[in-house]
C-alpha cells in the first residue's frame, strides 16, 4: 500500500517551506531588476511590447511579495478562532497572486497592444538596440529564475517518486506552482516581445509589435485564470488525492473490530496537512475498552502511514446495535 505524498516529498514542511522562500526570493530579486530595465527601455524605445513586458513584471514582483506572505502567515498554530490552523492562507494569497497577473499584467498589456494599434508610431534604431540589450537581459535573468523553479519541482516529484509533469498537476504547494508558471510565462513574453520587436524593425509596421503585446495579455489573462481556478478549488475545500483515500478505506477494513466504512471524507487544510473524517461500523462482539484502545492504534497508523493526515475524526458506530435498532423500527414479524 503507498503512502501519502507529502509523506513522500522529502524533508519536513519547515524545510519545503525554507526551500519555497529562497525560489520566490530568487524570482522577486530578478523581477525588480527586470522591471526598471523594462521600463526605462520601454519610453525609451517607444516600445508598447516592451512596456506590456514591463507592467508583467511589476504584476510578478506584486505577486511575489503575496506568495512570501502566504508561506509565514500560513504557519501560524492554530488557536480559538481557528482550530484548524491557517493553513488555506496560501491558497487565498495565491488567488490574490492570480487577480494581480489578470488585472496588473493582462489587461495593461492587451490596452498597451490596442493603443499601439489605434495610433501606429515609429522607432529610432537607438531604441530598437535599447530594447533588445533589455530583453535579453531579461530573458536571461527570468530564465535563471525559471531554472531556480523547475529544479525544485524536480526534486519533489523525485522524492513523490513520479515525473515532472505530474508534479505540475498535482502539487500542492501554490507559492511554487505560482512561480514556475510567472517565469514560464516571462521567458515566453520575452521572446514574443523580441520577435514583435524584431518585426517590426524588418517591415516598419507597428502592427506585428501591437499583435505580440496583445497575445502577451492574452498568454498572462490565461495564466491567471488556471492559477484563480486552482486557489478557488483549494479555498472551496478540495479533497485529498484519490490514492489517499483508496488507501486509508483500505487500511480501516483490514482492521478486525471494522466491520464497513459507511463514510470517508477528506479535505485539505495546507499543502501539507490533511483533515480526515470517517464512519465505520464495528464488528459485534468487542467491549467498549477494547473499542477505544484499537481507535488510537488506528489512528496512530493512519498517521504513520499519511504524516499529511493532521486531523483525523473516527465516527464509530455499532453494526449490530444499528441492526437491532432497525429491527425495533419496523416493528415485530408478521406471521
């Protein structure tokens, strides 16, 4: 039977968390930079694709700071108010984190496109030079930033034991999902600028370099959208994975005094922490003292096995108990 995949993600959350900061530190780091290059290159250059580049990147810096704040507010205990900790700050600093990409990035890069196009313009070579010298910086620094990303993503899909693309899917972790998809799609939004650019500077037409700012809205509004998707199903209560469940449902039936699992929900509370909720139905035949003792032993094994599993809620009923009340309802036999 396998284990949880937090469980198998390799060193403790404190250090996940550790090793999410120091990635989103290396992304914000590269962004302030890439944004006053970008900025000043862009009135420069007269550059609407390099200005989008340059409201993209404030949106990323933004965003940046949130995913920060979500990993320290996320770890704070629990207490009265919130018994079950603060760990769906994460997913609501990465909803914030989406609205920034849509509003700050998307939409400033589709108007920049539009505007290009209503009022056409020119460039001198001066600015076309300022402009490539400034992508290209960029792209090598976002790219440095990206590689940051994906190594992380790879050693947590090696120690979960599977590929990075299923890391990408399924992790749980939306400060690093958040990350890896802003540098994919700076490192893309750079070289969509640089190919309008380059159009530009071939032809003489505006157009291509209004058409490449447009899709780099159109690319950021889309990124926006998947990453506000999976906050919304994160904040709403989403269920652990399916191996999860499969395997906990079995672990409880191989218990002697369970007779059926009647019920079995799940819902995460954090990247790494998991609340378990369950109604089984008891073997007829065991004393309450037994009863209890063989609740903690399976709940300590729930929790060997699935470390993730922070709260875990037995609803123990009596199979037999349950047939003899039925019973009595129905009323006596008919003969």
């Amino acid at each position: 039977m396998g284990t949880g995949r937090t469980a198998g993600s390799g060193g403790s959350p404190a250090e996940r968390d550790s090793e999410t900061r120091f990635t989103v530190w290396v992304a914000l780091a590269a962004n302030l930079v890439i944004c006053v290059a970008k900025a000043v290159g862009g009135v420069i250059a007269a550059s609407p694709a390099l200005l989008s580049e340059a409201a993209h990147s404030v949106a990323d810096s933004l965003n940046e700071v949130f995913l920060l704040a979500s990993v320290k507010r996320s770890r704070r205990p629990a207490d009265r108010r919130h018994p079950f900790g603060y760990g769906k700050e994460r997913f609501f600093w990465s909803l914030l984190a989406a609205v920034g990409i849509f509003v700050t990035g998307g939409c400033f890069s589709v108007f920049q496109g539009i505007e290009a196009f209503r009022s056409g313009g020119s460039e001198s070579h001066e600015g076309y030079v300022i402009g490539f010298v400034v992508l290209l910086v960029a792209l090598l620094a976002e790219g440095a930033s990206l590689v940051r990303a994906v190594l992380q993503v790879r050693g947590a899909a090696a120690a979960a034991g599977h590929g990075m693309r299923e890391e990408i899917r399924e992790g749980r972790d939306p400060a690093l999902r958040t990350v890896l998809a802003e540098d994919s799609t700076a490192c893309a939004g750079v070289l969509l600028a640089m190919a309008g650019m380059g159009l530009h500077m071939a032809t003489g037409q505006m157009a291509y370099e209004a058409s490449a700012s447009i899709l780099i809205g159109v690319l950021l509004v889309y990124v926006a959208y998947t990453l506000g998707r999976n906050a919304r199903a994160q904040l709403i209560g989403e269920a652990a994975e399916p191996e999860v469940q499969r395997g906990v449902k079995e672990l409880l039936l191989q218990q002697p005094e369970i007779d059926s699992v009647t019920a079995l929900l799940t819902m995460r509370l954090s990247p790494d922490s998991v609340l378990l909720a369950a109604s089984v139905d008891l073997t007829a035949g065991y004393d309450s003292e037994t009863v209890e003792d063989a609740m903690v032993r399976i709940r300590t094994e729930l929790k060997r096995r699935w470390p993730e599993l922070g709260q875990v809620f037995l609803d123990v009923t009596d199979a037999a108990a349950t047939h003899r009340a039925a019973a009595r309802d129905r009323g006596p036999a008919r003969t």
